[in-house]
C-alpha cells in the first residue's frame, strides 16, 4: 500500500516561513494529483493547494502570493513552502495522494497522510 511520510510542521511567529513536505513510497505506477490540506478543530478540512500530473496548481483565494507548492515526479514527493504566515493558517496539514499502484494488478489509490501541526503564535 501507498504510504505517506509528512514533515516540516511546527511553531512560528507570524510573519515566518514554513516548509512542509511530503513523500509517497510503495508501487506507485503514476501520481494523479498531490495536494496539501488543513484542518481546525470544529471545522471541515478544506483544500490549500492541490498539483495535478500537469504540474498545474490550484490555491486557496486564503493562501494565495504567500505559499508555493512544488513538485518532484522523481521522488514523488510534494512540498509546500509557506511564508508570510498568519495566525490564521494554523491547523493540522494533511497531504493527500491519488495515483495509480501495482499490486498483483494496477488500481487506484487514495491516501491521506497522518497531519503535520502548524502553528502560528507569537
């Protein structure tokens, strides 16, 4: 199975730079989309920038001139450098992988990784 392997959360003042990263690993045949997500505690988790095979990236109206996805095909890892950070950007970011495996048979996955804490505090 596809696994995830997030890092880069942790403590900033407002104002500050974050990056965050994340990597897949396992039989992975091809990656569909790659995309950064956040969640509050009492509210749904929401979209904050999403990368599709194209390489082109969607943000949210919220994060947009301040964070940058990027992407490495060959490692199959995505990252998100955050900057001019807020206090209302912190959440828990989870990384979230639809791609293509090979597993006895191709099929496609979906998977979520466990969540990085960003927060944002002076």
């Amino acid at each position: 199975q596809v696994q995830l392997v997030e890092s880069g959360g942790g403590l900033v003042q407002p104002g500050g730079s974050l990056r965050l990263s994340c990597a897949a690993s396992g039989r992975i045949v091809t990656i569909y989309e790659m995309g950064w997500y956040r969640q509050v505690p009492g509210k749904a988790r929401e979209p904050v920038a999403i990368i599709t095979t194209g390489n082109s990236t969607e943000y949210s109206e919220s994060v947009k001139g301040r964070f940058a996805m990027s992407r490495d095909n060959a490692k199959n890892t995505v990252y998100l450098q955050m900057n001019s950070l807020k206090a209302e950007d912190t959440a828990v970011y989870y990384c979230h992988v639809i791609g293509l495996e090979a597993i006895e048979h191709y099929r496609n996955f979906e998977v979520w990784g466990e969540g990085t804490l960003v927060a944002v505090s002076s």
